[in-house]
C-alpha cells in the first residue's frame, strides 16, 4: 500500500507506468517492421539485378565497338586482289575509282553478315572533297543484300572534316558515336576511319550498326525486359525496345535527374534509379552514361518490371495494415486515459486562472491531490493572495500619484510613443474648456494649440519656440521623455505652463518703456540742442566755466538719448511693431549719413574713422534703417572701449554675400566675456568703469537686426592688439538667382 501511495503521489509516475505498456505495444511493431524490412530487401535485390544487367549491356556495346574497329582496320588496309580484279582500297580512293572501290569492298560487306563478332548495317567510304563514293546499307525487310543510296555530300557531318584534315585526339586517328543520317531518322553507332596513301588521307570509311536492331539483340542477350537509349543533354529518347503506347517521349528522363547521370563518375555511383510507368505497368529504370571510345555519347537505361516487389508488398499489406489499425487504437486509448489523468486537476487550475484574470481575485483552486498539480495549486493559491495584497498597495499609491497629477496646478498631459494621449488632469481641461467626463482629444496633434506669433519673452535669449495658445491663453509647452530602468521609451510628458499673466506683464512692460522713453527722447533732445546751440555762442559769448558745465550736459544728453534709442528699439522688437523692409542698397550711400556724427564723435577721442567699401561693391539685400542701427551700434562700442589708434570699416563679397567687418584696436575681450556678448545687459569691466559706459544692449539689438534680415553676427577675433566683429547679409543679385532657380524648379 505504501509503495502504490508513493507512486500515485508523483505526476511522473502516473505518466511513466502507461508508457512502459505503450513500450511492449512498440515492440510489437518493431516485429512488423522488421518484417516490413526484410520485404525490402526485394528492392535492392532488384536494383543490385539493374546494376548487373546495366554493367552487361555497356560491356557488350563496349565490345561490339572494338570488333567494329578491329574489322574496319582490315577493310583500311585491304590490297589489290587479282583474281577478282579489284584494287587496294586506297589506291582505289585516291584515283575515285567507284567500279573498283566496289569489288573491294564487296568481300568485306559480305562477310560481315556471317560473323557474329560484327554486325555491319551499313558501310559509307567518302573520298578526299567529302563526297560518299559508296553507302550500303543492309535492308531489314527486302530480299536483296544491300540497297545503295545515291552519291552525295557528307562534309556536314562532324567528323569528316577531321578525317580528310588528319586530325588526331588522344585516342587516335579515329571516330567512333551515334549517327543519324536519312529523313527515316534511323540512327546507327559508327566507327569512322582514315584511309591513308603514301602518308596522306585520301578518304575515310565508316561502319555502322543501327541502334534499333543492336538494341533488341542487347535485350535479347541480358535479363532486362526493356532497354532505351537517349541524348546525353536533355534525357530525351532516341530509341527503345519496347515503345509506349503514346510514344517515346514517356521514356524521357525526368530533368532532375540528368545532372546526377552526368556526375556518376565523380560521386563514384554505378546507376541512377527510377521508377517509370510504361503502358499502365510500374517498371524500375536504371541510367547510365553510354560510352563510345571513353566519350559520353548518350544514356543507356535498362529496366525490370516492378511486380517482383510489389508483390512483396501486397503479401504484407493487409496484415500490415490490420496490425497499425490496432496499434492505433491502443495508443489512442492510452493517451486518453493519460490526458484525463493529468487535464482533470489542470482544468480547475485553468478556469481559477481565468477567473482571477477576469477580476475575481477572491478565487481560489480547489484541486486536492497530493502530488505535483497539488502543490501547484496550492502555490496558485498563494500567489493569488500574495497578488491581491499587491494590487492593494499600488492601487492605493496609484490613486495618491492620481490625486498628485490633479493637484498640479500646471497643465500635464501623458503620451505614449505614438503621441496618443493617455492622461490628462483638471488644469489641462480648464485650458482646453472641457467638461467634466468629456473624454478629450485622443492624439496631442490633436489639442487646439497655435504658435505664438508675438516675440514677447524671448528677445536676448533666442526665439523660443515652446510658447503656444490656446484659445486665448497663453502657454508654454515643456516634454521630456518617460523611460524605463532599462532605459526603454515609454512615452512623453508635457507640461503646459499658463503664462497668459506674465505675458501679460511683459506687454504692459514694453508699452510702459516704450512710453517712457517716448517721452523722455523728447525733452532730451531739446536739452542736447540748446546746449549745442549755447556752445555755439548763439546766444552771446560764455564763459569757459560755463562752457564746460554746457558741454557735459551735452554729452550727457546725448549718452542718454542713445540709451533711450535702444531701449525704444527693444521695445519695437518685442512688441513686433519695428517692420522689416528688405531691399537693394548700395552699402556706401545707406551709410554715408551715419559718418559723420561718428567721425566727430571719434575725433573727440582723437581717433581715426577708416572706411573701406568699394564703389562697385554689389548691391546688399537689407532694411536700411536696421542696417543703420547695427553698423552703428558697431561702431560705436569700437569707438567706446578704444583709447588710441583707429577703427575701420570694410566690406566684401564673399560667395554671394556681403561681408561687413569693423576693426578696432582697443585692449580686446576677454575669453570669459566672449561668450555673453550679444546676450542683453552683457557688459564688460571696462564697459562699467568706463566715462561712457552703456547698460549692455547694443550687441544684442544688433544680433536681432541681423538676424531677421537673414544674416549672421559674430565676433571674427579678439586680442590684446583689438577685436574684428563681423557680419554678413545676402547680396540682392545672389538672392534673385535663387529665386529664379527655385522657380524654374517648380515649373
């Protein structure tokens, strides 16, 4: 009882035990096969019989061929024979002596009829142009002996201009394969051979025996019931002892196999088998490559009825197949009361599992055997415990990071790789007006989100790209990438920051500087021009200390005019109401009005102002108020931070663009600096302790100008000896170019 106990608490044996029956049941059939096996030795009886029959039949053409040639020497060499007034055979040929070349030959085509050794079904000599002087064939159905066909040509035929040419191979002087000569198409194995007078070919002579007749006396010698010869490239039947009934193309070789009969000799085989139905009867076929004077000439198959095993067969069909049926139905009942064994117990665990996965997660198996599906159960039940606590704890900490990700007063919107949107929380509804249960856009593509056309918030740090509306607020988009520890892409967040306020701010900021400094640029320049008009003594000579407390509010009056210039200029670029003209200057005349302020300015410091813009400098693209601005803004910040030298002005053309580089040769910049330059309220130490010093804004209004007009900014070099600052702007010429090729590209 205890060992039946142990055997029935282990899934491995109650799988074990049914085999081990199921193994005698294997034996069984392994006696069924063996039979079966034995059965099939009458196959390779039958083909180690083809072999044979196959070896036979080439051993036999193979001798045939030599007594063909052995023969065909004696008719070569034959002399004169006196008493029946007949000449040597080439002596005959090389005078065309057709009446003697006959009673030569006639003794050899005579006797060749009484020989068993040769079988000589027709005879052809041909003389030194080609021509056949003599072709007899022996007839199969007349009377006669022979029947002689007309003279006629024979240069076509492949050997015989190697004959009269005296070529030789390295078998020799003579030819040797199939021939088919008349429309009758009846083939012959030939043996050609020269005919030599005094060391020259004055003709050649051939003896043939016709393939059909050899054939039947091949079969008629061997044990095969059917032999067929075909041609070597294609398989294609020439001829066969035994003809189907729909002809010889049913004997053709199947093309899959003509590539391994060509290779029997390198795969060292003796024959290809197959098996072909002939006239409603199963016959085993076996090829081999057919050789005359060791050169494949064609196919030689022969063949056995199939009924040798098949018969075999028959004999053990039936109870073959009675013993499988019964083995089948065994196995079958085996495996059902196997699989019931096992699937019972796995069918409660199925559908708990299923039940579980469905949300019931209060299910549990109720599978109670002792051995491994028992405790497989039972470590199911566990798990679904252990899982329902687990589904617990993150339910819970889902709905906290929920209730987090409402509570954001930021918009945030959750995406998966696709852009498809995820999730949502309150404040992204508010932005998009959605009411409560409304289910929102499905893609982000799909949010009513327009670009900020306004540059309000970006100037001095680049354009930024992240502000956008919706409906009439104002927002900025921020995405970063959700990943997983193994650093796969989960998704994206966004997070939509609401900047309608600051936005809103920041207008009101510019429109209150650009006021101000309206309205300060007014009282200024009547402040500058008074004092300009009172050191002109317009108004009566001044005395000196008065003339020098005139002439610092003059310059004081003009530092802070500049100042208010640029800060208008800001104003105009975040407010988008400094428009762009762009059009063709020529760089000389759109500057000529900004010199000379600039020289008197640079002559106070006892600078020197050089200018160098050639005259036929191409026209450049630009605004030319902004322009204006900028070269001025340059020129300027060269004249403040320079004490003594000059400051140059240049211009070329550089690969369709006009470049502008202002040089000066004041004390340079420092690296640290270098990298701020054209930010906002970027000021340097020498800029702050300077007597002229500004709030940091050129550069930065310049880069802008340059910018918008399509053009670059950049500080070329800087040393200890001065700095170049360079820009470049699109030649109008280079620009209509492209426009002309753009728009014969769209043609």
């Amino acid at each position: 009882m205890r060992l039946i106990r142990e055997l029935r608490s282990h899934l491995q044996y109650k799988i074990i035990l049914p085999f081990l029956l199921l193994t005698l049941v294997v034996a069984l059939a392994g006696s069924a096969v063996a039979f079966l096996f034995i059965t099939g030795n009458a196959q390779e009886r039958l083909n180690n019989q083809l072999v044979q029959v196959a070896r036979d039949v080439n051993d036999k053409l193979v001798q045939q061929e030599s007594d063909n040639l052995v023969f065909l020497r004696l008719i070569v060499f034959a002399q004169a024979n006196p008493q029946a007034n007949a000449p040597a055979v080439a002596d005959a040929l090389s005078t065309v002596d057709r009446a003697g070349l006959a009673r030569a030959l006639d003794p050899y085509f005579r006797i060749s009829s009484q020989r068993t050794t040769q079988r000589i079904d027709r005879m052809i000599v041909f003389d030194a142009k080609g021509r056949a002087l003599v072709d007899w064939e022996r007839p199969t159905t007349e009377p006669t002996d022979r029947v002689s066909h007309p003279e006629r040509s024979l240069e076509q035929l492949w050997f015989v201009p190697r004959i009269l040419a005296g070529q030789q191979d390295a078998r020799g002087d003579k030819y040797a394969g199939l021939l088919e000569l008349d429309s009758s198409s009846t083939r012959y194995l030939f043996t050609v051979a020269p005919v030599t007078q005094n060391g020259k070919v004055v003709g050649g002579i051939a003896i043939a025996t016709r393939l059909d007749t050899l054939l039947q006396d091949l079969r008629t010698q061997s044990q095969a019931a059917m032999l067929a010869l075909y041609q070597a490239e294609d398989g294609v039947a020439l001829e066969s002892t035994l003809v189907p009934a729909n002809g010889l193309a049913d004997l053709n070789i199947r093309r899959d196999l003509i590539a391994s009969i060509r290779a029997l000799e390198i795969n060292q085989q003796q024959a290809i088998f197959d098996v072909v139905q002939v006239n409603q009867r199963e016959y085993q076929f076996a090829y081999a490559p057919l050789r005359v004077r060791s050169d494949v000439v064609g196919v030689l198959s022969v063949s056995l009825a199939r009924d040798y095993v098949t018969g075999t067969w028959s004999d053990v069909r039936w109870p073959l197949t009675l013993l499988t049926l019964v083995l089948m139905l065994a196995i079958t009942g085996l495996g059902i009361f196997i699989a019931r064994q096992i699937t019972r117990p796995l069918q409660e665990l199925v559908s708990t599992a299923q039940a579980v996965s469905a949300g019931d997660l209060g299910r549990r198996s109720k599978v109670s055997v002792t051995d491994e599906v028992g405790l497989l159960s039972q470590s199911f039940n566990d798990m679904t415990g252990h899982l329902l606590n687990l589904y617990r704890v993150v339910r819970s900490e889902s709905s906290q990071r929920a209730a987090i990700v409402e509570s954001i007063t930021d918009g945030v919107v959750v995406c998966d790789p696709d852009g498809r949107i995820l999730l949502i929380n309150r404040t992204t509804r508010q932005l998009l007006a959605l009411e409560e249960g409304h289910p929102g856009p499905q893609h982000f593509d799909d949010l009513p989100v327009t670009q900020l056309e306004t540059n309000a918030l970006t100037f001095g740090g680049g354009h930024a790209v992240d502000l956008f509306k919706i409906g009439d607020r104002v927002v900025r988009i921020n995405s970063a990438p959700v990943q997983s520890d193994d650093g796969t892409r989960l998704g994206d967040v966004f997070v939509l920051q609401d900047l309608t306020h600051e936005v809103a701010i920041d207008r009101a900021k510019t429109n209150f500087i650009a006021t101000i400094s309206h309205e300060l640029r007014t009282p200024l320049m009547v402040l500058g021009g008074t004092s300009e008009l009172l050191l002109r003594n317009l108004a009566g000579p001044i005395p000196e200390d008065q003339r020098t407390l005139l002439e610092a509010m003059r310059k004081n009056a003009q530092t802070v005019t500049a100042l208010l210039n640029n800060v208008i200029t800001i104003a105009g670029l975040e407010s988008g109401t400094l428009h762009l003209v762009l059009e063709p200057l020529h760089l000389r005349h759109a500057l000529d009005n900004i010199f000379w302020p600039i020289r008197k300015a640079m002559a106070a410091k006892e600078l020197e102002l050089i200018v160098d813009i050639p005259e036929d400098l191409p026209d450049i693209l630009a605004d030319e108020q902004h322009l204006r601005i900028v070269v001025q803004q340059l020129l300027d910040n060269a004249r403040r931070y320079t004490e003594c030298g000059t400051v140059t002005l240049r211009a070329r053309q550089v690969q369709g663009l006009i470049r502008i580089d202002v040089v000066d040769t004041g004390p340079g910049i420092s690296p640290e600096f270098a990298d701020h330059l054209f930010t906002r309220f970027a000021r340097g130490a020498q800029g702050i302790n300077s007597a002229e010093r500004g709030i940091g804004l050129g550069l930065a209004i310049a880069r802008e100008l340059v910018e918008r007009q399509g053009g670059h900014i950049w500080l070329e070099r800087t040393s200890e000896r001065g700095s170049i600052f360079s820009l470049t702007l699109p030649c109008s010429q280079s620009v209509a170019v492209a426009q002309d090729a753009n728009l014969a590209t769209a043609a």
